[in-house]
C-alpha cells in the first residue's frame, strides 16, 4: 500500500522536471556580486526553473543544480573526473532517479583558440559537439579584446540544434539559449542544461589555463 502523500510527491516530481527540462528556450543568468557565484536558469516568463551556487577554492568541479535558492529539491549532479583539467570530462547524473545522463568533455587542444566540448550519452557515445560561433570571432575575443559576447552553436546529426549566447552586460553575465530548431528533442534538456552550467561557470575560469 501506498504511503500517504506518495502520488501527490510523484506529481510534484514530475511537474518540476517539466519545467525545468522541458524548455525549448531559457536564460541562464549569473549573479556575480556574492561571496560564490550564483546562477539561475528562467523560463521565457521569468520564473525561476534552476538555481546553484558554485563552490570556490575546490580542486575538483562539483556543481549541483536545484530547483531554487532553498536547495531542498536537487535536480542534477555534475562532476569532474579529474582535479582541474582543461580537458577533463564532466560526468552528469539526474538527481531524482540517481541515473547517468551523460558526459560533457572539453576538448582541451582544440579549445586553445575556438572552445569546444563533446556531449555523449550514458554510455558514452558521442552524440553531438559544442562549438564557439566562429574561428575569426574565438581569435579576436582570445588575442584581441576579450569582451566580445561568446556564442556556442550546439550540433547533433549534422545540423545545427540549438545555440546559447552571452549579452553584453559585464555587471549581469547572462545566456539566452535557444533550440526551437530541436522541437522532438533529439538533446536531451538535463544535458544542454549541465552544458549552459559548464559553459557559464568553468570556460571563464579555463582562460587563465589556455
């Protein structure tokens, strides 16, 4: 027999996923005047689908992500496999099923002058690339003024499914992604949303690496 209040914990689960990964467009935005950084995730509306703060003075990337500021519902687990490595790989895991996801990879060489990363699946197939827009772009942003607005294309089949770009504002560092072009899904929404987290919160602190 049930427990009470099972099916209505279920329900509530199950709304919250939907929200939070079942967007074809959201805003990644980052808080950066506080102690740790802080990132939330919104929908087109402006309600909040995802927080996380991110850990300072770590050796090894562990970034949890939840539901908001109250961290009482974690929704995903992204960690790295090695200690601050410009091309390690980050492993990410659905918090509520405690299932693997899938892995993002920074393709270390490669992302000297144009950053990419490598998404795979859960059993690690490569399934689809994320690149900087443009080599002419990358090359200016690394050698010649680096505040131009970063934009990633993400690619899955040959074709182009999704895009996530910075704004201009220093004080408010924020990201609009879009994959309106990947109406069936064909990326999976936990794992574009640990990308945004890892393009976001890690590629400004790999600079200093490259």
């Amino acid at each position: 027999m049930a427990s009470p209040g099972t099916g209505a914990q279920v329900r509530q689960t199950a709304q919250i996923l939907a929200a939070a990964f079942q967007q074809d467009r959201f805003t990644a935005r980052q808080k950066i005047w506080t102690l740790s950084p802080k990132f939330y995730f919104s929908d087109e509306q402006g309600n909040t689908l995802a927080f996380l703060r991110k850990k300072v003075f770590t050796l090894k990337d562990e970034i949890r992500v939840f539901t908001d500021e109250t961290q009482s519902m974690e929704l995903l687990h992204i960690k790295a496999r090695k200690i601050i490595d410009w091309g390690t790989a980050f492993d990410v895991t659905d918090s509520i099923n405690h299932q693997k996801v899938g892995v993002i990879k920074r393709q270390g060489w490669k992302s000297i002058i144009r950053k990419e990363w490598t998404m795979m699946d859960a059993n690690e197939q490569q399934i689809g690339t994320i690149k900087e827009d443009s080599l002419l772009l990358a090359t200016l942003r690394r050698y010649v003024i680096n505040i131009i607005p970063q934009a990633y294309t993400f690619e899955a089949g040959g074709r182009e499914l999704g895009t996530a770009r910075q704004n201009w504002n220093f004080f408010l560092p924020k990201m609009s992604v879009d994959f309106s072009n990947d109406p069936g899904r064909q990326l999976d929404r936990r794992l574009v949303a640990a990308a945004v987290v890892l393009l976001m919160a890690v590629e400004g602190r790999q600079e200093s690496y490259d």
